[in-house]
C-alpha cells in the first residue's frame, strides 16, 4: 500500500474530502538558498491539491485532522503503465507501420504525432472506465 498524508477538509455522507500535503526534501541542504528546486516547490505546495475518497473503516475524522491515505501498489503500477506506455506504443507502432509502407518522412512523423494523440485519448477513455473501481481510489487508512 502506498501512502500519503493529507489533512481533512469537510467529512459530508461518509465521504473526506482531503488535501494533499506536497513533500519535498527542500530546505535540508546547503544550497538551499540558491536552489531552483526549492522555488519550483514553494511553486507547486501553493497548489495543493483536493481530493474526495472513500472512508471504508467508517473512521471518525473531522476538518483540521491529519490522516493517512493509501492505494494498492499493483493498481497504481498499472495505472502508471497504461498512462505511459499506450500513447508511446501507439506513436511508435503507427509510425513504424508507416515507415513500413514507404510513406514520405513528413507523412511518417504525423502518423506517430496521430498515433500519439489517439494514445492520449485511450488513456483517458480507459482512465474513466477505472475511476468507478474501488481499487483505483485512494481510501482513508487512520489518522496520523
């Protein structure tokens, strides 16, 4: 199970809504100050992120509170593999397929540009099937 720590926004029928809490090593070395890292961070923690789950264990938490979220391991890897490899597999099958029949290079590169495009477009169509799996959602562990 991989989990993250997040603080509660609003509890509503069984449901958190949660924000993530961004960690970043920053602030631990000498280069702290000259760093473009720490500034791309303090960037991004202004960007927190909500998000509603699930609350399966009926865990009494209230706005304010601390918790810890997880998903499983195997659904995350199968996420990260669909959302990576379809787009890239179909750039370099189309392209290759029509390299395959001798089309011109220009022809080639926006058959992978398409091929590229319709992975993208897979992988949300996909990406929408799983969001009403349970096992794709991240759910509340315990307060932290």
């Amino acid at each position: 199970m991989i989990e993250e720590y997040a603080t509660v926004v609003s509890v509503v029928d069984g449901r958190v809504l949660i924000e993530s809490e961004r960690s970043s090593a920053c602030g631990q070395c000498q280069a702290k100050q000259s760093c473009g890292q720490k500034a791309i961070s303090e960037w991004a923690a202004s960007k927190m992120t909500q998000l509603e789950i699930d609350n399966p264990a009926s865990i009494l938490v209230k706005t304010g509170d601390r918790v810890v979220v997880g998903i499983d391991e195997g659904s995350f890897l199968k996420v990260s593999a669909l959302m990576y490899l379809l787009p890239l597999l179909l750039m370099v099958l189309l392209g290759g397929l029509a390299e395959y029949l001798e089309y011109a290079e220009v022809t080639i590169i926006l058959t992978s540009f398409v091929g590229l495009l319709v992975g993208f477009l897979g992988v949300k169509l996909w990406g929408q099937r799983l969001d009403n799996r349970s096992q794709f959602n991240p759910v509340l562990l315990r307060i932290s």
